[in-house]
C-alpha cells in the first residue's frame, strides 16, 4: 500500500528514542490531534535504528533533535537504512518537518567542535558546523512570503551550537526579528524547500504556530484543509510577540 488515501494520516516519526529533546514530541501530538480534528484516521510509525516499514506509506515524516552523541548514533542507520525511501517519499509528495539535529542531517553534512565530518543525506543544499558558543533563547521569525502563512510570524525556543548555512537559491523558513536562526549571522531561519521544512524553533513548535502545522498537513495531503477554531493558539502565539515588543505581523 502507498500513500494518497482520502481518510488516512499516517506519520513517521524517525528515531523517537534518540531524537526527540525540548518539548519535539509536542509536534507529533499537534500533527496528530489536527488531522483527526478534520476526521482522519491517524497512525504513528515509530521508525527508530534499523526499522524502514512502510515508509512509503508516509504523509509527513517527523524528525526531532538530538545532541551530537545522538546524532553520531543515528546517522549510520540513517545512510544505510532510510535515506533511499524517505528520498523517495518526498519524490512521491510526502512532506517533512526536522528540527535541530534532525533539520542538520537533511543537508550534506555536520562538523563537530572537534573536526569530525558526519555525513547527511543530502535532501537539502545545507551544511553546518559547530560554532564556538551555543545559541539559546526565545526565537521569533517572520516567515518567507511564499508560504502564505497568517499570521506572518513563528514563534518557538532555540538551544543549538550549530551553525546552519543554506546553498544559493534555498529559501529559509523566514527571517530572524528575534534570535539567532540558522547561524546568528545572516538572519535566516531554517528552510523552506518543496516539502521539506527544516528549523531550529524547539518547544514545541507546531502547538505554538497552529497555521504551519496545517500548512504541513495541507501540502502532504495535496488538498485544502477545513478551517478549526485557532483563537486560543493564535492568542497565546500574539502574546509571545507582544512579549517580545514586536510588531504583530
């Protein structure tokens, strides 16, 4: 069986066990909770070290962050096992959000403080490298125009050393008004490439910006969503901006 059902969501979830730090679990329960909110039948794969099932049957995939032990542990089971089929479910439509260490490993590589190279897998045209302070605090971006996100604004929790520099032409999930981003010097915030979103905002950040979580979902399912009742989320999501004493949108 492939993906494309009318009535079933399914979301993999890679390396729950290893992957999974400052609140990222929270993504997988929003991703969940919106998709049955609209009347979908939701299923969860766990896909940690070794396990590559049905990841053709994928909507969107979910990968969370880890520190380098973690990363270093994940990474070969990653090349090995899994970058072929998620390289082809996103050929095939599925979507992607990576956050942190996850969103590192979609590029070509990660170097650690101490010079080693870990291969990614190449999904997207980044690379990163650790830098000599880490980067810790509230974050608020405004998105890149193109996605036709409303409100205009992200809003999460970074704590990252990594420094994050996209290829020429790869867009950014948005444009730092708070915070480092991707690497503290050029103003960008993750990426946005297709569907592939990539980002540092940890906390969670999907229960935080309920408009990208149904941007996730719309594109993975190739349809329109029917609007929910986002009034507590977006309220609590413009108090982090008033908070923050920027302008709304």
């Amino acid at each position: 069986m492939s993906r494309g059902s009318q009535d079933r969501f399914t979301i993999g979830w890679l390396y729950p066990d290893l992957m999974n730090i400052y609140g990222d679990r929270g993504n997988i329960v929003a991703l969940s909770q919106r998709a049955r909110w609209r009347g979908l039948d939701v299923r969860v794969l766990e896909l940690g070290k070794g396990d590559a099932r049905a990841m053709d049957e994928v909507d969107v995939f979910f990968f969370g962050g880890g520190q380098d032990r973690e990363q270093a542990l994940v990474y070969d089971d990653l090349l090995e096992n899994k970058a072929v089929h998620l390289a082809a479910a996103v050929h095939g439509g599925s979507a992607v959000l990576a956050v942190c260490g996850g969103y590192q490993l979609l590029g070509h590589y990660y170097e650690t403080a101490t010079g080693e190279r870990l291969p990614g897998i190449g999904l997207i045209d980044a690379h990163t490298v650790a830098g000599s302070r880490r980067c810790i605090g509230d974050v608020v971006v405004r998105a890149d125009e193109s996605l036709g996100l409303e409100p205009p604004t992200l809003v999460g929790f970074e704590n990252h050393s990594g420094r994050t520099f996209l290829g020429q032409g790869v867009s950014p999930l948005g444009r730092v008004l708070k915070g480092s981003g991707n690497n503290g010097s050029d103003g960008s915030e993750g990426v946005a490439c297709g569907n592939m979103f990539g980002t540092y905002l940890h906390g969670s950040l999907l229960p935080k910006n309920p408009h990208l979580a149904d941007l996730i979902i719309a594109r993975a399912l190739e349809r329109e969503l029917e609007p929910l009742d986002d009034g507590l989320e977006l309220a609590a999501h413009a108090r982090i901006i008033e908070r923050e004493r920027l302008p709304p949108g």
